[in-house]
C-alpha cells in the first residue's frame, strides 16, 4: 500500500503585490479588516468538524456505558479500545482511514469521533458509580425499576461528571479539528497551513480556533448550570 | 392493645386501611454460608401496631424487614400482606404500596423537597394539583413548614428536617404498611427523643402497620407496641410486649440483651396515676388540732400537708404547728417536688432522687393534692408483678 500524503495537494496562497506590511509577513491590522471575510467559511467548517464528532461521540460512549452500567465486566474491555483508539496518532489515523474512507469530512470525523469515545464513556461511567448507594436504596425500596431509577435517578446525579466530560472533549476535538485539513476536511487548520509563515493569518486563523473552543465551553457550562442548580444549593 | 385496622388514615382521606402482617417460618439463607441469615422466622403483627426488630448487630434484623419489600428474596418459608403472599407480588409493584425509611434516609440530592416527596404519586400517575397537596398536607403532618420547605433542596436541610422528609416521602401514597431501618440512628441523643415522640404522636393519628429495626432496646421498649428480640442467626428469642419482655424475659439472652436495669425501664411505661399512692392528712389553717392529728393518724405519713382552700399543697407543717388549739401556718419544708398524676413515672422518681424529702405531694389536673408519692412506694410497685402492661403509645393517647 503506498499512500499520497495529502499535504502534496494543498497551494500556498498568493501574496505578491501587497503593501510591505505583508510582503514581511509582518501583523498588519489592515489586511485582517480586508481579508477577515475569507475566514468565515472556515470557521464555520471548523465548527462542524467540532460539534459533529462530539455529538456523534456521545452518542456511541452513552451508549456503550449505559450497556457496561450493569454489566460491569464490560467496562474493562470498552475502556481498553477506547483506549488504544485514542494513542493513535491523529496524522496516523488519517493516513490509515483514508483508503477507506476517502479524503473529505467523513474521514475527518471518524478518527475525531474516536477520540472523543474515551474521556465520554469514563466520565458517564464514573459519575454513574458516584450515585450515592442510599439514594439507590431509597429509589428501589420506594418502588422504581431499574430503567426508572436510570433516568430519574442516576443519570440526573451524574450529569455534571458526564457534562465534564462533554466538555473535555469538545475542547480536544476543537484542537484536533485544526489537523483536519490533512484528511482533506478544512477547517481553520487549512487556512493556518495555507500561510503558516504570515503573522497576521497565523493569528485570526489560531484566534478563532481558541475563541471557538472558548465559546464552545461556554455554552456547555451553562447549559450545566441550568440543569443542575441543585449543586450549589449547600453554600 | 385494641384492633386499630378500622381507624381512618389522616385527615380521612386516603382511606387506606393498616395492613396485617405475618412472617411464616420465613428464612433467608445465602449461598456458601452455614447458618441462615434469618432462621424460620415466624411472627404476627396486628394492624396498625408498631412490631420492633431488635438485636446484636448480625442477628438478621435488617434481612428479615428487607424480606418484606422484596428488597432481598425469601429463600424458605413465606410473609404474608393481608393475608397474601410478597413471593406472589411485582416487586416495584408491591414496594410501591410500603412505605420505606431507612437511617441514611437517601433523599434525592438533585430533587426539591417537594418532587422527593412526590417520587411515589408521580410512578402512580397521580395529577399536579393532588401531589401538590399531598405534598403540603405531608409536611404538615412531620411538623415542617411547606412554604419554607418544599422548594428547598435536600443539602439546605438540617440533619432532623431532613429525617422528616424522608419519613413523609415514606407516607406519601398513605401505604398501609411502613418499613422502617433505624430511621433515627444517625440523629444526635436531643433530636432522637424528639423524633421518636413526634413519631409516636404522627402513629396515634395515622395507624400504621410498621416494622421498625433498631439495635437500640430503649428505642424499642419506646417505639414498640410488640418487640421481637432477635440473636445472632436469625433466631426469634422472644416476641412480646415491651411490659411483658421486661417483666418476663425467657431466657439469658433476653435478660441480657433488655438489661440489668430492667425494672427502671418499666418505669418508663408508667404513669404516676397508675400506682397505689400513700394518702396524706391534708389540713387547713384554722383547723382543729385534735381533727388534724386524727387525719394524721389515718395517713400514711407522719406529717401534715397544709393546703389551701382549693386543695392545693402549700407545704408540711412543722409539729409547732399543732401548738395550740387551732391549727397555725408553720412550715416545716415546702410542698417540694410536687409531681402530676399525668408524669411519667421515671421522671417522677428523678425528681424525688433530686429533693432532699424522698417524697413528695402528687397534684391532678387541677392541682388538688391527689396522695403523696415515695421512693417507697416505687420500689412496692417495681417489686410487684404488673397488673397491665402498655406501650408509649398509649401514654401519648391518653395525654391527648
């Protein structure tokens, strides 16, 4: 198997017949006011390459831990794969998905998808086993089944360990993403590699990737503060 | 103790009767161990009373009331619910009809007061506006404020408040049955007692059928209107009356287990009322002296109380009080420790042990002088066999 390294087919962007500011790849705040538009489609593709792979992600690690809750010797064998998916390298995983998978997005998210799997299913399945036993005593002596006590109870008590983890891994993929361009995915990691040697692209490209994971977080943590007040009703 | 299985739930509005409970051989034993962890437990518990399992830690206690809700399964022998087998019942089913306290009370740290309470009637599909209500009439019931409560979440409660959650949650559905694992365990000495009292207040009201674990024998010669003393395997030692187990223990484990100081625990279950007090000459100023030296001579003692023209005590008189022809207000001692008819008599006798006289004058509801109790005259009935034997509950009753 020989596989055609994807960086081959990507262009420097031209710049020749630009004021000096650029011609030394200075900072220059007049080009970024001219150019910010070429970013947009960018940072939105890097969105996608984000918001994609955790959701799919959580999708997967829910599920897998929801199964391994009460099959308890599941959790050693789920966390090991999880876990080797993880060790991989990303350029790797890209290399190695994409005789089968093609260049593009579909590549990009499978290998992204996968490292998210792991922090996922660690934190659901640690914040489903902090449940505190008496409260599980008390639901069970009261009258609920097991799926009900899941959903009311358990799942509930662990949702800010399992938010944690959403969190963790929205913040990694956002990282992640910007490797993404080496599957032939975009995203602001294509603009960064484009240019790499220009300061003023180098920094609108990486700043919205921080503003991205930034915002991202945010969103999540109020979202956690809304569902569960109760957390801070003992102070 | 009189059949309560007709006595309406509160407030007349459930309706749910007290059921009958009845442990028929039931054995509970676990795989790879010798002896069983309950052994052919056998035991009645009457409608609406309070039947305690006491014993040694290890002695089954917590197994067999855990048999009763299906939490663990019987191995032999069967428990019946108003006649009918648990072993034939949908556990979920059956738990949800029982209602269930245990001493980490397991409240829902993500759920308000109100949806805590609201677990039950919520998995019955009861609608908003009646487990709002519910909810408030339950609070009530435990002597919590509902609009102070009910929104708060279970970390903004104190320790006691949190115990009364949990026993309201218990009581949501009306269950006719309530199991109940050392519900006040984890609560400090004060607000234990307080507890266990406002409990035994709530049970006058609602008439439940409970089975109640403690490893605390006061708390169960307190609590129960029948005791089960359990030893070590899961063996019945005794089932009896708190009166009757203190009176009659039947055999070394249960005399022990009650305790050397039994016969003070007695005390506990008594009222002033109910023993032969001594009669005392009661005088008044003005009296003749040979009238009064003759009342004297008819009384148990060999003082004079003097009282007043209700027949209240004002105090003993002093033998320069018969000086003359009429009786004269000379006060020997004040009519200290004056006790009430009403008293527990344990606590009666703790206020003579604290007097310097050893005795005292004994008041009724309105402070007429009624005898004179004695240490005397509680050690006479400590040494006589009791003629009826009662249960705090009935204490409480009959104070209301």
């Amino acid at each position: 198997m020989t596989f055609e390294p994807p960086i081959a087919q990507l262009q420097t962007r031209d710049r020749s017949g630009e004021s000096g500011c650029v011609i030394d790849d200075g900072l220059c705040p007049d080009w970024i006011v001219d150019n910010f538009d070429r970013y947009i489609d960018p940072f939105w593709q890097h969105v996608y390459l984000t918001v994609t792979p955790v959701a799919i992600g959580f999708v997967i690690a829910f599920t897998l831990a929801l199964i391994a809750h009460r099959r308890t010797w599941l959790v050693g064998p789920i966390a090991s794969v999880t876990g080797t998916l993880y060790t991989i390298p990303s350029v790797a995983f890209f290399f190695l998905l994409q005789p089968i998978t093609g260049l593009g997005n579909t590549t990009a998210i499978v290998a992204l998808v996968c490292y998210t799997l792991l922090i996922i299913f660690r934190n659901v399945i640690t914040g489903l086993r902090a449940v505190p036993e008496d409260a599980k005593d008390a639901a069970r002596g009261m009258g609920l089944t097991e799926r009900q006590m899941l959903w009311r109870v358990e799942l509930p008590l662990a949702l800010p360990e399992i938010l944690a983890g959403v969190r963790i891994a929205t913040t990694t993929t956002v990282g992640l993403a910007a490797l993404a361009f080496l599957a032939g995915g975009g995203g602001l990691g294509q603009e960064l590699d484009q240019d790499p040697f220009f300061k003023s692209n180098v920094v609108v490209a990486g700043g919205l990737c921080i503003v991205l994971a930034a915002l991202l977080d945010v969103i999540i943590l109020t979202f956690q503060r809304f569902t569960t007040s109760w957390q801070r009703a003992a102070a | 103790m009189t059949d309560h299985s007709s006595a309406p739930s509160p407030n007349g509005k459930g309706d749910r009767q007290a059921a009958t409970l009845e442990f028929r051989h039931a054995t509970k034993r676990y795989p790879g161990q010798d002896s069983p962890a309950v052994d052919k437990l056998s035991l009645e518990v009457p409608a609406g009373e309070i039947c305690v399992l006491v014993g040694p830690s290890g002695c089954g206690k917590t197994t067999a009331m855990r048999m009763v809700n299906r939490m663990i399964d019987i191995t032999d022998g069967d428990i019946l619910l108003d006649g009918q087998s648990v072993r034939d019942r949908n556990p979920a089913e059956l738990r949800r009809e029982i209602g269930y306290a245990i001493q980490q009370i397991g409240l829902f740290p993500h759920l308000s007061v109100a949806d805590n309470i609201a677990t039950v009637p919520k998995l019955l599909g009861w609608d908003k506006k009646r487990i709002a209500a519910r909810v408030d009439e339950l609070l009530e019931l435990v002597s919590l404020d509902p609009h102070e409560t009910r929104d708060r979440y279970p970390a903004q409660l104190s320790g006691g408040q949190r115990q009364r959650v949990g026993v309201a949650r218990a009581l949501a559905v009306d269950p006719p049955l309530m199991l109940m694992d050392e519900p006040f365990g984890a609560i400090d000495p004060i607000n234990r007692e307080r507890l266990q009292n406002e409990f035994l207040r709530l049970q006058r009201d609602i008439r439940k059928t409970v089975v109640f674990v403690t490893h605390d024998i006061d708390e169960a010669i307190k609590i129960g209107d029948k005791i089960a003393i359990l030893q070590k395997g899961g063996k019945l030692a005794q089932y009896a009356s708190p009166g009757e187990l203190l009176m009659y223990p039947n055999g070394e484990f249960v005399e022990e287990f009650v305790g050397a100081d039994r016969s003070l625990k007695r005390l506990a279950l008594q009222r002033v009322r109910d023993i032969d007090l001594w009669t005392a000459a009661q005088v008044r100023v003005g009296e003749s002296v040979s009238e009064a030296r003759g009342k004297i001579a008819d009384s148990d003692l060999d003082y004079a109380l003097l009282v007043d023209d209700q027949g209240r005590p004002e105090g003993w008189l002093s033998e320069s009080a018969f000086h003359g022809e009429r009786v004269e207000r000379k006060l020997r001692s004040p009519a200290d420790p004056c006790v009430e008819l009403d008293d527990i008599l344990r606590d009666a006798l703790a206020d003579l042990l604290t007097s310097d006289t050893r005795y005292g004058p004994v008041v009724d509801d309105h402070g007429k002088v009624a005898g004179v109790l004695s240490l005397e005259v509680i050690s006479n009935f400590l040494s006589d066999a009791p003629t009826e034997t009662r249960t705090s509950v009935d204490l409480i009753e009959e104070e209301a």
